[in-house]
C-alpha cells in the first residue's frame, strides 16, 4: 500500500515535471506542436491518473478506519472485558496512519471493558448477598412471628421497634402500625414498659429476668417472666454512648402454666400427706395403745390389731395407686392381657366398693348386659379403673343417692356407663377432672381424695387397652362415667 | 362429775382410739364423724372441751371453732385440733386467732392427747374444771404442740 501512494506521488511528480518542461519547450519554440501537445496531454493523463490513484488510496484508508471506529463503537461494552470482544474488529491497513491512534482507543476501551467487568461481578455478588440477606432476614422475622412467646423490641427513642404476633396478640396492638409506636402509649403493662425502659438505659444488668403481670385484651391478667437485654448487643453493635441511646428487646414467658403446676403439685404433696398420715395415725395410736396395755381385754386387742392391720393396707393401695400411675405415665408398665369377660371384672369392682355405698345408704344398681361382653384386657388394671370410677362415684354422691353400673354391647366395642345422683361437674371440672392432682374445689369437703384416682382410670382404659373414657355431667343432678373397649371375639384366653 | 370432751373426726379408727384413751382416763365421751354433727351436739350441750380434726366434710374443724366463737356458751370451750395436713395454716394462727388451745399433728399419741386436753380442762378428778382457761377472752389459750 505504501509503494502504491509512493507510486502515485512519484507518477503525480514526474507528470507535473514532464508537463511543466514540455510547456516550456512550447514556449521557447524547441518543439513541433503537434508532438509536443501530445506529450503535455500524456503528462496531463500521468498526472491526473496518479492523482486519482492517490485519491482512491486515501479514501480506501479512510473507509477502513471509518469502519473499523464504527465496529469498535458498536461493541456491548458489557462484552469489552472479554478477551475476544476485541479480536474480531475490522483490521485496519498497515500504512494507516490512523493505526496507532485507533490502537490506544482500543487500548482504551479494552481497560474499560475489564474493570466494566469487575464491576458486574462485584454486582452480582453483592446481589447475590443481598438475596441471601433477605432471605434470612424473612426466615428469622417467620421464625419470630412463629414463637409462642410474645418478643418486644424499643428503639433509644421509646418507639415500638418490633413485636411478633404473640406480642400484638398480647398488647393489642394493630399489626399494620406496630413500629414506631410510642412505648408510653401501650396500656395494661406499666411493669414491662418500666422494665424495657430500665434495661434500654443500661439500669437494668443484662440478662436479668423478672415477673410482671399483664392484662390481655379481654382483661385477664396473665404472669409473665421477661427476659431483657439491650438491642443492640443483640445484632452485635456497640450500644450508643449515654443513657437512653440504646433500644431493649424483651422475651415474655407465660408462667401462669407453670404457677398452675407448681400449685397443683404443692396441692398433691399435701394431699398425698393427708392420705398417707390417717391410716398412719391410726396405726401409731394402737401401736401405742397396745404397748402401754391399755387394752386388757383379748377382744379389744383382737379389735385393735384388725384396724393396725387394715389402716396398713391402706396405706399400701395409697402407695400402690400412686406407683401404677408413676409406672404407667412412664410406660413401664408390664401389661398382661388377656381375652374375659367385662362384666365379671365389673361384678367384682361392685362387690369391693359395696361396703362404701353402704356407709353412705348409697344404692348400687348394677344393670349388666346378659350378653357375653368380650374384652383383651389386664384384668387387674381394668378391673382397678372400674374400682376408681365406682369409688369416686360414690364419694361426690350424697347419703341416700343412687350409683347405676350398666354395660352394653356397641357395634365393635362393648361399653360400660356408671351413672350417679351426685353432686355433678361444669363444663371446665368436666375438662380437667382427668388432669392429674386435679380436685373440684367446691367439692373439695365431701371427700378426700388424692386427685389421682380419675386420671389412673383414664391412662388404664385409654393409654393401656386403647379404649375410651368420657364424662357427661349436669352440675346438681350427676355424673355419667362412660368406657369404651374394643371387643374381643374369643372367651378365654 | 367427769368432764365431757367432744371429739370429731371423720376417720372412724381415729375417734374410736381417742374415745378409747380417754374414756378409760375417766372422761365422758362424746364422738362426731364431721362438723356438722359436732356443731348440733355441741350447741345441744356444751362439753368442756371439743377434740377436732381439721379437714371433714360438711364443715370442717376451722368453721365449728368459728361458730363456737360466736355462740356465747361456746365462746371460751377449749379446743385441741388434730390435723394430718402440713402446711394450710400455721399454728400460730390457729391459736391466735381462733384461740385453739393446741394444735396437733397427725399421726399423734393418744398419751399426749389426754395429756393435752388434761393440761386445758384439768385431770378429771380436779376439783375446778376449767380452772386453766385463759383470763381473757381473746388471749390464746396455750401453747401448740408440734
């Protein structure tokens, strides 16, 4: 290309010349003209066919890194920081002298590529953290808005910074305008706005936790334990310098639960006290009675010895209820099942309580199926539930009152009913009257009793032989007791 | 003439051996198996002391020391409460302000009991029953028993 333009310059030159001394022949009169005309015009021809190859080179150069600037600028500068983005450009030719200017531009544009490239990378990583982020983020707020226990965070300026469901359950508040509520505007729990306003200006040692009484929005007051501590030590920043900067976050426990059970129990130990020291009192004073020969006469001795001896049995079915339970609730429990009869074991429950509904003029009216009623039963244990149901029957039945036992066959299950005049149950004692240590206060003086006698019978017929034991009661005209076995097919064994 | 004690207790085993000791310590006997009963009985003719459980049915031993409280010819009776439960009511409550003359625990001896009720009413042979109730009406009677 370079010998061409040097071509046409030198063909440019010598036409010039060739004209220029062949006009000035002209002029001195040295030539003929015909001949010499026909020189200048061949000059003329060199020069002008030199000057139009020149033309033709340059305007060849100029589309060439025309398109070779406009490829370069078409490019996807998202693509710049490949390495073949810029290989396939139109070349540019050799003798260009727009060559090294177009190098530095592609130079250039190939550096702005690269770091136009790290930065998408960067992006996508940061978006890609960020997804991550908001995905936990949405994870820890369903894990929070999941717990049970109402969770209340303020921030330094007394705003409502967070609270889950259980807390706006609690504090009634309206989800849509929970944050950035004013904490002295909460009602019902000056307790806990005392306490997070005390831990949030560092005045309360972290971690402390303290009970506070709450009123729920229907006005019943719960117990709360609340766990404080400051915000911001639990998202792992540096609290604020200053007193009230900082935010605090509360975790409030429902311990009414927990009160109910350790009352329940303090109510068991003491009536399972009381049941243990009457037959022991018993035995201790004729023991006494005895040793210091108070009795002279064979008879009484004989009367006393009877008593020591039945007050020691006593005892031992009081021990014996309390392990069977013990045993059972804790699934070690050795079961014998066998195929028998119902009504034999009710027959014979009938006949050990009998002496109790005597003592209260109780009339024990046993209306057993005449059919066959089949069950794979442990008969003890079934036959300590029977016991248990008539007992309590006829302890909350008043003297002179009425007890009916009756059995049935129902489809695939046979069904014994014990049914009392007694003094009855409402709805919540009928809820919780299988609750273990669970007494009716207001029928607490009609009989001892160690509550324990209702849920063993419950855990024998249902957890035990998977049947079914539910109450009906009408409070002031009686109980129905009603057990539901699945019937067994074959007599015997 | 012997002192009367009323003893009431809805455990029969209980009574019969209380009735037994001090029946054979040459007191007049008179036995409740609950508080209402004790209460009919006791308004029909007053003892010289009531023996009580604390927990029965009907009306338990705090609710009879009530009402004997409030019943003029009952108002200073001295009374021994028996009780098998731990911890509903100190002993201290129970003598000062119902006034019970000893508080005393399940399983009990029966010696002490007679000691007890002999240390509020006096021996049956003495000469003055009654001679240890208290001055004032509203001053504990006597020490508890543990």
């Amino acid at each position: 290309m370079r010998t061409a333009r040097l071509l046409a310059a030198a063909g440019f030159v010598l036409a010039g010349s060739w004209v220029a001394a062949d006009m000035a022949m002209l002029v001195a009169g040295h030539a003929a003209w015909p001949w010499r005309w026909l020189m200048v015009g061949c000059g003329l021809l060199v020069a002008a066919g030199s000057l139009a190859l020149w033309r033709h080179l340059s305007s060849r150069d100029r589309r060439a890194v025309e398109h070779h600037l406009d490829a370069l600028v078409s490019l996807d500068l998202r693509q710049l920081g490949q390495p073949t983005a810029l290989a396939d450009l139109p070349p540019l030719p050799p003798s260009s002298p727009w060559r090294p200017l177009a190098e530095r531009l592609r130079q250039a544009l190939a550096a702005l590529g690269e770091q136009l490239q790290e930065s998408h990378q960067r992006r996508a990583a940061l978006e890609a953290r960020l997804r991550r982020a908001s995905q936990e983020v949405a994870r820890a707020r369903a894990v929070l808005e999941a717990i049970s226990d109402p969770v209340l965070a303020v921030d330094g300026a007394g705003q409502v910074a967070m609270a889950n469901r259980a807390a706006r359950q609690l504090l009634d508040l309206d989800p849509a305008a929970t944050e950035q509520r004013p904490l002295q505007r909460l009602s019902r729990c000056q307790e806990l706005i005392d306490l997070l306003i005390d831990s949030s200006q560092g005045t309360l040692p972290a971690g402390r936790s303290n009970e506070v009484q709450v009123a729920d929005p229907s006005g019943t007051v719960r117990s709360y334990r609340v766990h404080c501590g400051p915000l911001e030590a639990s998202t792992g920043e540096q609290p604020p310098a200053g007193p009230g900067r900082g935010g605090a976050v509360a975790v409030l426990r429902d311990i009414g639960r927990e009160q109910e059970l350790r009352k329940r129990n303090a109510e068991f130990v003491s009536a399972v006290s009381h049941e243990m020291k009457t037959p022991l009192a018993g035995i201790k004073a004729y023991v006494e009675l005895l040793a210091e020969g108070e009795a002279e006469e064979e008879q009484t001795r004989e009367e006393f010895l009877r008593v020591i001896d039945g007050q020691a049995d006593r005892l031992q079915r009081l021990i014996d209820n309390l392990l069977c339970l013990a045993r059972i609730e804790a699934g070690v429990v050795e079961v014998n099942k066998k195929n028998g009869s119902l009504n034999e074991v009710l027959e014979e429950g009938v006949r050990v309580v009998q002496p109790a509904a005597d003592a209260k003029s109780i009339h024990l009216d046993v209306q057993l199926s005449p059919l066959y009623l089949g069950v794979h039963a442990d008969r003890d244990m079934l036959l300590q539930a029977a016991i248990n149901l008539l007992s309590n029957a006829i302890k909350y039945t008043p003297e002179g009152g009425r007890v009916t036992i009756r059995s049935r066959l129902a489809d695939d299950h046979v069904v014994f009913e014990i049914e009392d005049t007694g003094v009855g149950l409402d709805p919540e004692d009928c809820r919780r009257i299988f609750d273990k240590f669970y007494r009716v206060q207001k029928n607490h003086r009609m009989a001892s009793g160690t509550g324990l006698g209702l849920p063993l019978a419950r855990h024998i017929v249902e957890d035990v032989h998977g049947g079914r034991l539910t109450v009906h009661s009408v409070p002031g005209q009686g109980s129905t007791f009603a057990v539901t076995l699945p019937k067994s097919h074959n007599p015997g064994t | 003439m012997a002192h009367r004690v009323l003893i009431c207790d809805d455990e029969v085993h209980i009574l019969r051996a209380a009735e037994f000791k001090l029946r054979r310590a040459g007191w007049e006997v008179e036995v409740a198996g609950d508080g209402q009963e004790a209460w009919e009985k006791i308004q029909s003719q007053p003892p010289d002391i009531v023996v009580t459980d604390y927990q029965m049915p009907r009306l338990d031993g705090i609710e009879l020391i009530q009402r004997m409280r409030q019943h003029a010819p009952t108002r200073h009776v001295p009374v021994v409460m028996l009780t098998a439960r731990g911890f509903e009511m100190s002993p201290e409550e129970l003598t000062q302000r119902w006034r019970v003359g000893a508080v005393m625990s399940k399983p009990f001896s029966p010696r002490e009991l007679l000691r007890q009720v002999e240390q509020l009413v006096g021996p049956v042979h003495s000469t003055s029953p009654g001679s240890s109730l208290p001055a004032a009406p509203d001053q504990p009677l006597e020490r508890t028993v543990p």
